[in-house]
C-alpha cells in the first residue's frame, strides 16, 4: 500500500520529494557499532564508505559517532564531537553536494554539525528525551528532524521493555511531539518508529505489521531495519548474514508506504525500490 499524500523534505534549499522512497546510507565512524562491517574510523576507510554510498544511489548519507546498540558504552560529547568532525571534513572536502544527515540526541552535536558543516538533517534515536535542549536547536537550526521512538536508554533500552498498550503508546508519543514541534515552527519532521529501541522482538514485528497507521500523521516515514535482531535473532544468524531478511523486510515497509529507508547496504536497497516502483508504475 502506498501512501498517497504528497510529502517533502527541504534538505539545505532543496526541495526532496517523497512520493518515491529514498535510501539513507548509513555511515559509521564508530569503532563499536553492532554491525562490524560498517565501522569505518580511518580517513581512507570513510571517504570510500562515502564513496560506495553515493557510487551505490543513496540519496542521504547519515553518519553517526555514538553506537546506539544495546548496551554500547557511552561516549562523551566532546567524543562524539571529535569523531564528527574527521568524517564531516573528509564529506565537506570530497563530496561537497552530498545531503547529509547527522544522527545523534545530543543538541550541541547536532548544532555543531548544521552550523560549521551544513548538515541538512538531524536524526535523533531519543525524539528529544536525552537532551532537553534538542528541540529549542531543531527550532532553531530550521532543518529536517526525524524524531524517533524509543523507550529507555541505549544503555537500557533491551531491558525488560513492557507497553499497556505498544501501538496506542507509540502513537500518543509521536502525536504529542510532532504537535509540540509544529507549535514551535518546526515544518519538516519525519517520524522513525525506533524498530530495536526498546521493543521486543516480537513487539518489533507487531509495531511493523501495521506500519500503516503511522499514516495518519500526514508526514514522512522513515524505516531502519538494516541487519538489526529482529531479523539475525528471528533468522537464526549474524548481522553479517541478515541481508536475505533486511530485504525482504525493506520491501515490506515499501508496500506499507515508507518513504525513507535507513541501510547498510545501499545498492541492494536501490535495486528492490526499482522493482518495487515498476510493479506499481503498471496498470
């Protein structure tokens, strides 16, 4: 089922239309991210990630510092910060056209990357729950925001979570933040269900099988899935082995009207959106 309504982003002045969905090439410049191919820390290993990404169809590169895998150890701003700015200078001097998006909760992060880098989009795991100030910047700043649910910490979030009611719950959250950032002006927010952020396995799927619902808030939907345990632990495998299942899912969240898609692996994503896009071009 695809979504009907006609949706924009405006990424740096220019206007990024929705009706096809767009792929989000994940770049990590962490030493620690749950998938350990895509841990990229040297300036060699970064500029050609970014390379892959674009060479491969992605529309947005985000890069991330900060593992947001369970349990992943924290690491402090100024961390964060110094990790940023080796990836965001290699981006800026190479591939000075590239929309990119940061993905962090923290304000000052965010604001650092918009402000010294023209980062086009801020990507919070923490719909502004870990950082009081995310909101105050995002009005601020004027960019794209994907606000994204999820319950606890990434330190936390796996512990025992537990919903009333999950889909109900996640609809009020969404539906109380996106009327707090339109009430400050904020225009464009995308919304990221958090599939892994504080979710079982089997609420993950719950949350996925209706997709649909999200529908209602009239805005983009941003879907990350890339590799995650809701496939390998379904599947009976490793990260290194979920591509079968973080395609087929992708599809999936294609046929429910996702508009943005978060992945590793950009060229296999680019190839089921080109299927996915000519069966539905057919009368």
């Amino acid at each position: 089922m695809n979504d009907p309504t006609q949706l924009t982003i405006n990424a740096n002045g220019r206007l990024m239309e929705l009706n096809m969905a767009k792929v989000m090439g994940i770049l990590n410049v962490t030493p620690d991210s749950f998938f350990a191919d895509s841990r990229k820390q040297t300036e060699r290993e970064i500029a050609e990630r970014a390379r892959q990404i674009i060479e491969e169809g992605a529309d947005i590169i985000d890069i991330g510092a900060y593992s947001s895998r369970p349990n992943a150890q924290d690491v402090s701003a100024e961390e964060e910060k110094e990790r940023l700015r080796k990836g965001l200078d290699i981006l800026r001097r190479e591939f000075p056209d590239a929309v990119v998006s940061v993905d962090t909760f923290r304000a000052d992060v965010a604001a650092m990357c918009v402000e010294e880098y023209g980062t086009a989009i801020i990507n919070d795991i923490s719909g502004g729950q870990m950082d009081k100030q995310m909101f105050d910047t995002v009005e601020r700043l004027n960019v794209p925001y994907v606000l994204t649910h999820l319950q606890g910490t990434p330190q936390s979030m796996q512990t025992a979570p537990h919903y009333d009611n999950l889909r109900i719950e996640v609809m009020q959250y969404f539906a109380r933040k996106v009327q707090e950032l339109h009430a400050r002006g904020v225009k464009d927010v995308i919304i990221d269900p958090g599939f892994g952020f504080g979710k079982t396995l089997e609420q993950n799927y719950e949350l996925f099988k209706h997709l649909e619902d999200f529908h209602t808030l009239r805005l983009p939907i941003l879907v990350g899935i890339s590799r995650k345990s809701m496939i390998y632990r379904l599947l009976g495998c490793t990260p290194a082995e979920a591509l079968n299942g973080t395609i087929a899912l992708n599809t999936l969240a294609l046929a429910k009207g996702a508009h943005i898609l978060r992945v590793h692996d950009v060229k296999a994503c680019v190839e089921a959106i080109k299927i996915f896009n000519a069966m539905n071009q057919q009368p």
